[in-house]
C-alpha cells in the first residue's frame, strides 16, 4: 500500500472502555503489517498537548488483547479546548513526523478529532471507544458487549438476594443520555421493569405494573433503571416513591457504577476492536480522512465523523416492544 502517511499516532480519549486495548494493538500490528511507524500517545490530547509519545513495535502490545483499560492512560483535556493548545499538539506530531491520527473514544473525543482536522488539515480516524453505544454509525461501540455480559453477571447475583428475601431491587446502570445498556441488560437478566431516559414511563403507572406482577405471583421484583431515566429524579426518590405507595415490599437500590467500565474485555469486544483497528489504518493510508469507522449490518464501514458525533442513536423499537412482552 503506497501512501504519504509514514507514521500513525494513537490516542485513546474521553472515559475508558473495554476492548480499547485491543483496539490499540490492532492499529500497532496494521501499522507494522503495512510498514508503517507507530506512535502511542499518553493521556488522549492532554499527551499530545505535552509530547508525551512512545514509539511503537508489534512486540510492544504483547499480552494486552485481554486488559480493559487503556494502557495509553485517557484523559479530558481542557486546553485541547483552546486554539493555543491545539497549536502545541499540532507542533509536537509534526516534530515527531506523525502525519496521521487514529482518536479512540466517544462523541467528545471525535468533535476534538474534527476540529483539529479542520484547522491543520491534519488526517484523523475514529474508533467509537464507549460503553454507551451511543454514537450513530456503529451497531456496537467498543465496551459495550462487555458492559452488558458485567451488568448481567451482577444482576443474576442480585436476583439471588431479591428473591431470598421477597424484595424489590432498584439497579441503577450506566446510560446518562442512552438507555442501550439498561434495555439490553434488563432484556438479559429478565427484569420486570427497564426505566430508560427515552421512554417516560411514569411512577404511577411503575407502581401499577409492579402491584399486577405482584398480584400475578411474583414475589421478588428487579427494576434496572438508566442513570438518565426521566421519571424519577434519581433512583432513590425511586425507591422512596414505590415504598410509600407499596408498604408490602422490602425495597433496596443497587448502583453498580464504575464497576460497569472495567473488566477484560469480551471476545465479541476484542474481534470488534481487532477489526476496527485494521480499518482505521487501512484507511488513512488510502488517503481518507475525517471518518470513524464503525460496524453496520456486521461489516466494518465508515462514517463521517460529523454524523457519527451528530447523528441520532435511538433504541432499537424492537428490542422496546420485545421488553414489553417479556414484563408481561
Ligand atoms: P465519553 O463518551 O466517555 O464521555 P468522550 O470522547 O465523549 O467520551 P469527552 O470528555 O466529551 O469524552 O471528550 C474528550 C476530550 O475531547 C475532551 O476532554 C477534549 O479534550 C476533547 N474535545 C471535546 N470537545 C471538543 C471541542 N469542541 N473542541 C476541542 N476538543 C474537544
């Protein structure tokens, strides 16, 4: 493959998510494959802010396919924000002899990619690194396979609590703006109720599907909630609400919080990140620029990275209308 681009830097951005390890491996390896440089830069654009690059081999992402995390460290960087910072990130690749940039990581990460791009006519290529899955162009981000298989595991370990003792569990899960993870997980792990930022499902009408699965013989209840869920201000006032209004249930919150991000990645994740990987190289090195590649109907595809950031990623209708039927 004959290109301008005779070396790549590697990034990883925003909040970390499984299978960004091995989404950096792939790029070292393709980079190698195809006889170019590799470059890995510390702490996303904070890093390239203050030079802080290693040179990277294939041997260097040895035994790393398997980690969450992100051996590069991420970060949010505020000076990348300003014109002054940008300028020293642009200065330190171009003393390096970067010449194109591969930016894993969410919607923010990718808006920083385009900007860059737009002032230094810089090549750059995004990877969706997130658990969310929230970003258009893609059927799944990197994480989130692994995040729903964390989210399950939990779930069926709380169940074993609830219904020991007859309760109602609230399970609070990741997802400020996307419901993806509460609706599949809650879908996986049979939950009675899925609260997720775009529907509205009400308190009262939450606590009359609770009183007819009670009347209908259950006896323990799971509810698992999107931090983002719009009924309840948080899953606390959740639980006071439904404890007033249901005095016969012993009612208890779980929030799993970080616990969501980590973990080894799953091996969906890590054949996705592998994949995405040799995409993103191959394709600056024929010469595109100012794309995220991403997974849409099980192939690797590009998207502009301003739809990706822009576009709309709505919860699967029917994944809703299966949940429905499953609560029954
Ligand atoms: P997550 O989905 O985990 O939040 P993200 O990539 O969306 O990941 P952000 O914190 O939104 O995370 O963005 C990461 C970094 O991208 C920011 O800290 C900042 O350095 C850069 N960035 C975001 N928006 C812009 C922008 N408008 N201009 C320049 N840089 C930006």
């Amino acid at each position: 493959m004959s290109s301008t681009i005779k070396k790549i830097g590697v990034l990883t951005s925003g909040g970390d998510s499984p299978g960004m390890n091995a989404a950096i491996r792939a790029v070292v390896r393709t980079c190698a494959f195809h006889n170019v440089e590799c470059v890995g830069i510390y702490r996303g654009y904070q890093g390239m802010i203050e030079g802080d690059f290693k040179e990277m081999g294939p041997r260097s992402v040895n035994n790393i396919v398997n980690k969450g995390g992100t051996i590069l460290k991420s970060a949010r960087s505020k000076e990348f924000m300003t014109a002054d910072g940008r300028k020293q990130a642009y200065q330190h690749l171009i003393d390096a002899g970067i010449n194109a940039l591969v930016v894993i990581g969410g919607d923010g990460s990718f808006t920083g990619a385009e900007v860059f791009n737009k002032e230094f006519n810089f090549p750059v290529m995004g990877i969706p690194g997130t658990i969310d899955n929230d970003i258009y162009g893609t059927s799944h981000t990197l994480g989130f396979d692994t995040a729903l298989n964390t989210v399950v595991e939990a779930i069926d370990k709380i169940r074993d609590t609830a219904s020991s003792h007859n309760r109602l569990f609230f399970v609070e899960v990741m997802g400020r703006d996307a419901g993806h993870i509460a609706l599949n997980s809650g879908i996986g792990a049979g939950a009675e109720e899925i609260l997720i930022p775009e529907e509205d499902l009400g308190l009262d009408r939450l606590v009359e599907s609770l009183k007819r699965s009670k009347l209908s013989g259950k006896s323990s209840s799971i509810v698992v909630v999107a931090e983002g869920d719009k009924i309840g201000k948080n899953v606390f006032e959740l639980k006071d609400y439904v404890e007033e209004n249901m005095p016969e249930y012993d009612v208890r919150v779980s929030v799993l919080g970080h616990m969501q991000r980590g973990g080894s990645p799953s091996c969906f994740d890590r054949v996705l990140a592998s994949r995405l990987g040799v995409k993103a190289v191959e394709s600056l090195l024929e010469g595109k620029t100012n794309f995220m590649v991403g997974l849409l109907n099980d192939k690797v595809a590009l998207t502009p990275l301003t739809q990706a950031i822009k576009g709309n990623t709505e919860v699967d209708r029917e994944l809703l209308r299966v949940s429905d039927i499953m609560t029954t």
